[in-house]
C-alpha cells in the first residue's frame, strides 16, 4: 500500500505531505483546493503517467521549472523527478534507465466522472482504458504499445508526403510485429473483462441492467493481409487506415448499443462496471487488488448505486477518495477524513 506521498512545486502545491491511511481516505475540499492534483500524484508516482494530460509540463506549479515527488509504495522508496533535464526516477535510490522495474511496484485503477467518456467518448478513450489495463496486467504491453506508435507515426508522416512504397515499407514489419501482439493481447483482455464487467453491471444496477462488452479490432486478420489490401485506401487517404489504432470496444446494454439507447444513469454504471472490471482483473492476476483512487465521483451518484459500488470494489483495496461534501458519506466513520484547505491537508472533517 502507498504509505506517504511528497508533492514539490507539483501543480498548484510547492510542498505538500500526505499520509493516507491503509485502508480508506477521503479528502474533502471546495473546489480547485488541489483534490484531483493529490490523487493525480499518486497516479504519476506509482504509474509515471497522469489520467487527465499528457503533457507533463502541466504538471509543473506555474513559474516553477521542475517538480519532483516521493513516496513509500509497502518498504519500497519511490521517487519521481522532472527537470529542464528530463525524467529521472529512482527506485530505493537507485536510478533507474528504464521504467519496467519501478512500474511492478504498484497498480492503480482510476475512476472520475470523465469515465462516462468510455461510453459516449471516441474509440481513443476506450484504447486508452485497454492500454492503462495491458500495461498493467501484460508483460511486452507497454513495448508492443510504444512500438506500434512508433512505427505508425513514421509510416503515417510517410504517406502524409506521398512517398514512394519501398521507403513507407520499411515501417511494415515493425507495425505488424508490434501490431499483432497488440491485437491478440487487447482481444484476451476483452475476453477476461467482459464478465467481471457483466456481473459488475448486475451489482450496481441491482441485476436490472445487463452488459455486454466486446473487441471490435481495428482490422481483419490476419493484420499482414488487411495490411496489404489497404493499399488503395491508404494512398486516397494519405494513413494508415487498418490496425490496433483503429481498435474499438463494442458496448451493449440489454442487447442494445450503449452510447445511443443507455440513460445517463446507465452510462454511468456503465463507465463504473468497466472500471471494476479493471480493477477485479488486476487483482485476478497479482494477487492483490490495485490502489483504487476515486475522484469526486460519489456526489454524482444517488445513494443506491453509492452503496453498490462501495460494495462491488475490491476488498481490502486500499482507497483514496476525493469529494467536496461529506453528507453523502454515511458510513464515514469507517475512513480517515482529512480536510484540504488553503494548500493544506488537516485531520478530520471540514469545520
Ligand atoms: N501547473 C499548475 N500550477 C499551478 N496551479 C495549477 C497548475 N495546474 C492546475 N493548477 C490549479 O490548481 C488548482 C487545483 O486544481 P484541482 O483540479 O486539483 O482542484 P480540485 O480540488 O480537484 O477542484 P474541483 O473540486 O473543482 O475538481 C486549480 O486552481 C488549478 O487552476
Ligand atoms: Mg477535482
């Protein structure tokens, strides 16, 4: 479990230290005290990545030039600092050139209203979602991902300038390679999410709702053949129109599709059961449930589906949880609440 967090110069904290409790936290605070940026790093520490950018300048407090963050993930001494320099990240002290050893430390699942965009958001939110699990739960994930991305990119840039074929080939292999470990690794996934999804759903919508989730991959296999009969299409369209980017998850709830038929309360249980799902596959695999960080999402929920999803996380995971009431709360007493105020975390709740 994560044990102490340091923040410096990390969005709007120049210092801040947290110590969150083994099992539940909740930090409660008004709007833009700095909630989301406390769980946002703890996601950058233990994951070297950010759920809401992809920029990692943002992460900097305004006129600062570098932010750094520690932290104790079990005895494990984790620290994460980005400079004008660049990255460097240390585990037990010990600088680490690759990432791959620091990333087995921890895992995370990660819910926040913005989740509704795995229903009615473009095929790149649900990708995200897959990728956030694969990198996670499968080893290669994070190579096949960084490769493919790689290799489409220059492909892409390629064909943007209508290049001969020979020079745009050179991508080929290094695409397909990456790009059917992508597509067989996503499809196993779908195929282990799609009931612990299902049986999520049925547990929050008190069994009235039930999912149905698959992989619709972004290309005929095998890729090498829907590869080379894409040609055409790919010299009008100046890309690469066939492969793991163009990968989608199909949603249906009572046999219809989500995104169109789904009211907003089922899209939101929707997002929710997917997010479980997440969270009860890492646990299936490690042993051992993920750090589950839950940004502002219970005041949006009505109090059935509260109890539901408090019921459907992963027991004994530990949790952090932001809001800016606690009435919703009735069972605070079961939670170390601490109180966010003027760049501060107090004990207790709000006065
Ligand atoms: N890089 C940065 N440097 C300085 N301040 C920043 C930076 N990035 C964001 N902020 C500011 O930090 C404040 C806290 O943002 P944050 O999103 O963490 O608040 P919050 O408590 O989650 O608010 P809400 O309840 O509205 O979601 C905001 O005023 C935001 O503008
Ligand atoms: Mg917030």
């Amino acid at each position: 479990m994560i044990r102490e967090v340091r923040l410096h110069h990390f969005r709007c904290f120049e210092n801040l230290d947290f110590f969150p409790d083994e099992h539940r936290t909740c930090i409660v605070g008004q709007n833009a005290q700095g909630k989301t940026s406390i769980l946002e790093a703890v996601c950058v520490l233990l994951r070297l990545q950010s759920p809401r950018t992809t920029t990692t300048s943002d992460l900097i407090q305004s006129g600062s030039e570098s932010f750094a963050l520690e932290g104790r993930f079990g005895d494990t001494r984790l620290q994460y600092r980005q400079t004008p320099e660049g990255r460097s990240i240390t585990l037990d002290s010990k600088i680490q050139q690759k990432s791959e050893d620091y990333l087995s430390t921890a895992r995370i699942t990660w819910f926040s209203n913005s989740d509704l965009d795995l229903v009615k958001g473009s095929g790149s939110v649900r990708r995200r979602y897959l990728d956030f699990l694969g990198m996670q739960s499968v080893p290669g994930y994070r190579k096949a991902l960084r490769d493919y991305e790689r290799a489409l990119r220059s492909r892409n840039a390629l064909l943007k300038e209508g290049r001969p074929r020979r020079e745009i080939a050179a991508f080929d292999l290094p695409l397909l390679d990456s790009g059917e470990v992508l597509l067989a690794a996503r499809s196993k996934l779908v195929e282990a999410l799609a009931p612990l999804a299902a049986s999520a759903c049925l547990e929050i919508s008190s069994a009235a709702d039930i999912l149905a989730v698959r992989h619709r991959p972004g290309c005929s296999v095998p890729f090498s053949e829907a590869l080379a009969t894409s040609r055409p299409e790919e010299d009008r369209l100046r890309q690469t129109v066939c492969g793991p980017h163009r990968d989608d998850l199909e949603l249906e709830l009572n046999t219809l599709k989500a995104s169109s038929f789904a009211s907003e309360g089922q899209q939101r249980t929707i997002a929710l059961a997917l997010k479980i799902a997440q969270a009860r596959h890492i646990e299936a695999i490690h042993g051992h449930p993920p750090v589950l960080l839950l940004d502002d999402i219970f005041g949006e929920l009505d109090t059935a589906r509260r109890n539901n999803l408090l019921a459907a996380l992963p027991k004994d995971a530990q949790t952090l949880i932001t809001t800016t009431f606690l009435d919703w709360a009735g069972d605070a007493a079961s939670m170390a609440v601490l109180t966010l105020e003027g760049r501060r975390l107090k004990a207790g709740g709000p006065k």
